[in-house]
C-alpha cells in the first residue's frame, strides 16, 4: 500500500465528503439535514440523553441552535415532549409514531445500505475505528464523546443485568446500544474488535 493511500489529509477528505454525500438527498426535501440529525438522535440516544442538552453536545453546536430544530420537529408532530421523572424541571424527547414513520424514509438509509454489504469483520473493524478517532477528537477538543453504553468503561454485565457505574444504576436491556451522553472514552471502544 503506498502512502498516498493511506495519507491521513485524504481520509480527512473522504470523511468529509461522505458525510455531505450522506446528507444530499434527491428529490423533495421533506426535512433539512439538521433535523434529519435530530430525529436520528432521538431515536438513538437513551432515556438520559434524549435532551436538548445532549441533542446539542451530540451535534457540536448551540443550545439555542439545538432547541430550535427540535421545537420544529416538535411543531410537526415527530417528537413528543416530556419531563424527566428523576428531576421534573428538565425534559427529554421521543419519537411519536410519525417521527417514527419520517425516519423509514431517512436519507442516510443508503449509507447504511452500502455499509450494511460490507461482511461483518470489514463493519467491525470500521465501527471500531471510527469510534477512536470520534473519542480522541473530543478529548482533543474537549468535548464529550458519544458510544454505546457496550462499547462504555462505565458498563458491565453482571450476567444477571447490565450495570452503568456513572449513573450508579441498572440498565435497561433496551438501552445498552443506544447512544449515551455519558460514554467513558478513555477506556469505552478503544479495544480492536476480536480477530485482529
């Protein structure tokens, strides 16, 4: 393999451009990318994540910013409103069954299309990377990190449950590959997967 081939400026690149590639949609634009962004996160991220808060630290940008694509998706009917039941003065946000119904029809489904053809060791190795080099950018920009709560030094299963020992809590088997606000970078998803 040659250097230019694995040139770190044209990875850079191609990242880049996948992730507009991704984002471009052909015919009517029922959405803009952010709130394609939006909905995608609500419908990943756990109970605890489902935030405007997390919303924004999740998309690198504002409160404000945040706040004002998830009141239009709101508008719409696709996310439904509810205060947290641990402290009542915050709110997190769900998916109603339209949300549900408009992300059937999510652009990125031919990404994850192309990527779905990939055997699974290509789809490991790719998911494992990629979750480095997302964990050490933030840490470079000192900003929080995203994974899995499987992927988390926070998690461990007991055998009998899954435990999270930053929220000093029990988890949900529904939520243990959900994106999470919490992630341990430092030690979550930084192990090559098996086999290599």
């Amino acid at each position: 393999m040659t250097s230019a081939q694995t040139d770190p400026d044209m990875i850079a690149e191609l990242l880049v451009h996948l992730g507009r590639l991704a984002r471009c949609e052909t015919g009517a634009a029922r959405l803009t990318p952010a709130q394609w962004a939006c909905l995608r996160f609500f419908a990943r991220a756990n109970d605890s994540t489902r935030t405007p808060s997390g919303f924004a630290a999740f998309q690198a940008t504002t409160r404000g910013t945040a706040s004002q694509v998830i009141k239009s998706l709101e508008a719409r009917g696709l996310l439904a409103r509810r205060r947290s039941d641990q402290d009542r003065r915050s709110v997190r946000f769900d998916l109603t069954d339209s949300g549900a119904m408009m992300l059937e029809q999510d652009p990125l489904g031919d990404l994850v299309e192309v990527i779905g053809a990939l055997d699974a060791p290509e789809q490991a190795r790719f998911r494992a990377s990629l979750t480095r080099i997302s964990a050490a950018l933030a840490l470079q920009r000192d900003m929080p990190a995203f994974g899995s709560c499987r992927d988390c030094g926070h998690f461990s299963d007991t055998g009998v449950g899954a435990h999270c020992a930053c929220m000093a809590a029990d988890l949900d088997r529904g939520e243990i590959d959900k994106l999470c606000a919490s992630y341990d970078m430092e030690t979550g998803g930084m192990a090559p997967p098996e086999g290599d």
